[in-house]
C-alpha cells in the first residue's frame, strides 16, 4: 500500500507539466500552418473588433440585435485569444510544453467563454424570436435593462460551474503520458491521461456539456420552429425573404458552433478519434469567429452601410493628417 502511494506521489510529482502535441504529426508544413493561423488570427481581430467598435459608435446601430452582437464580437474575441496565442507560440518555437497550472487556467477559460457563447446565441435566438412573433411588444420587452441582464446573466452563469469542472478534473492523478493530441488543453483529451476510474468525472463533463450546449440547443431549436411558422403564414413572398434573411445569420453561426460543439462533447468514448477531435474543435474555436463578422456584414444592409460610413471617415481622417 504504501509502495503504491509512493509511485503515485512521485508520478504526480513528475507530471507538472503537459505537451501539447498541436500538429506535430505534420512537421513539413509547420510553417505554413502558423502562417495560415496567425492571418486568421489577424482577420478575428480585426473584423469582430470592428463590429464591436460600429455597433457601440453609430447610432443607427443602437437596437437590441445590435447590442448582442457587439457583445458577441467581443466574446468571440476573447474566446480565439484563449487558445490561438499559444498554439502560435508552439508553432513557432517548437516548445510545446504547458504547466499544469497553466492548463487548467486555459481550459477554465475555454469552457466559460464556450459556455457563454453557448447562452449568448440562445439570447440572440430569443431576441430573433420577439421581433418575428411578437412585434407589437418586441420593444417594451426587449427594453435596455432586460438586453443587460440578458447579456450579464450569459458571461456570469457558467463561471462557477466551469470553475468546478476544470478543478474536478484537474484533481485526478495523472500517473501515464503527459502528451495531450491536441493544440489546446480540453477536458476529454485530458481525462484520457487520468489514472484509474474517471467514470464520475466523465459524467459530470456530460451533464455540464448537456446543460450548457443541449439545452441552448434545444431552445434555439423551439424558437426557430415558431419563428419558422409565424414566417410561412405572411401574406406575401417579400415578407417572408425579409423575416427569414434576420434571422438566418444566427442560424448558420449556431449550425456550425453546436453540431461540432455537440460531437466533441457528447459522442460516446467508442468513437474516439484524436484527428476528429482537433478538426471539430477548429470549428467552434477558430472558424465560428472567423466567420462571424462575414455572415453578419455580408447579410445585413445596416452594417454595410456603416462600415463604409466607418471606413470612408478613417480615409479621409488619415488623409488629412498624412496632407498636413
């Protein structure tokens, strides 16, 4: 017995830090992998930094839809800077460990800033839903003070929560590899490397996955079957192509973050694949805030008109400065 708590002590005493394998299995296109992800890096930065920054400025965009998504660009920003930064500094360096306090201070921010956007698209879904099936009183419940509680209510609700999976999971003894076949520290790939039984804390990452992902999910899905309904009883074609064009921006973002977000997290062990795995999560943590500024700007007038308004002004201040 005490032989066995003595190798325990030692091995978690070894395992203070983690590798994270990223793509190491392709080392010939090492570079033009850091490349490609410090341009997307660059773009998210930019776009949803721009969306963030017209929507708080203009007037014109001062509606409840508006203040979501600046707060959705803001989020989508901090979600990529969570795992982007390091995968770079791997790529680029070569030096692919992590520190175990280090890890679990990524993954603690990974799942809230997930578990917000998760909560976030559904407030999206639910403002969607007023403006098409309740119109009349769309502005007197949608006022101001609900829109803030709306938003504070989806940055807060999950931190506590993801504060106690990240410490169950991290409470384990790690006793075999400490290589994680990932590019950033998640909690699947990371209970894998656990000793002994993990089938409670594989549960408890399920019930969490289901609460926070499912249930969203599940009443985004509820809100567009209504909105769907209310949309096919209008009396003319136009009508109908501008109901569905407000909300089918939201529906391609929530398409693409819940279908990998839901395969990730809540598809049985059996069908474990480690190349899966990293190419799922490139959905929900790099291209969904890549593509959200696209779809938002290439599909709403409103934001176009403004960008150009944005643009055209910073042109013209530039060229005032660079004359003087």
């Amino acid at each position: 017995m005490n032989h066995q708590e003595k190798l325990s002590e030692e091995n978690l005493a070894e395992l203070m830090e983690f590798v994270l394998l990223g793509f190491a299995d392709m080392p010939h296109f090492r570079w033009f992998i850091f490349g490609l992800f410090l341009i997307i890096y660059i773009i998210i930065l930019m776009s949803n930094g721009t969306i963030f920054l017209i929507t708080k400025m203009d007037p014109a965009l001062q509606s409840p839809m508006y203040f979501f998504l600046s707060n959705f660009s803001f989020l989508e920003i901090c979600y990529v800077s969570a795992t982007l930064p390091k995968m770079l500094m791997n790529l680029g360096t070569q030096r692919r460990r992590i520190s175990l306090v280090a890890c679990a201070t990524q993954m603690c921010f990974v799942l809230m800033f997930g578990g917000t956007e998760c909560f976030l698209l559904a407030v999206m879904a639910y403002d969607c839903y007023m403006a098409i099936c309740n119109p009349l009183n769309y502005p007197l419940v949608m006022n101001h003070r609900v829109c803030i509680q709306l938003v504070t209510g989806s940055w807060t609700i999950g931190i506590p929560v993801m504060i106690g999976q990240t410490y169950q999971v991290f409470s384990l003894p790690f006793c075999e590899s400490n290589q994680i076949n990932h590019f950033f520290c998640d909690s699947p790939p990371i209970l894998r490397l656990a000793c002994g039984d993990t089938f409670v804390n594989e549960m408890l990452v399920n019930i969490v996955a289901v609460v926070f992902v499912m249930v969203p999910f599940l009443l985004i899905l509820g809100s567009y079957s209504k909105n769907i309904s209310i949309i096919l009883k209008l009396p003319s074609a136009t009508s109908q192509a501008k109901a569905f064009s407000t909300c089918s921006s939201h529906l391609m973002l929530v398409v693409l973050f819940f279908g990998s977000g839901i395969i990730t997290y809540l598809r049985p062990n059996t069908r474990y694949s480690k190349g899966t795995d990293k190419v799922l999560s490139l959905f929900y943590t790099i291209l969904t805030p890549m593509f959200n500024p696209m779809i938002y700007c290439l599909r709403n007038k409103d934001v176009i008109m403004v960008l150009r308004k944005f643009l055209c002004e910073s042109f013209t201040s530039l060229k005032n400065e660079l004359n003087v």
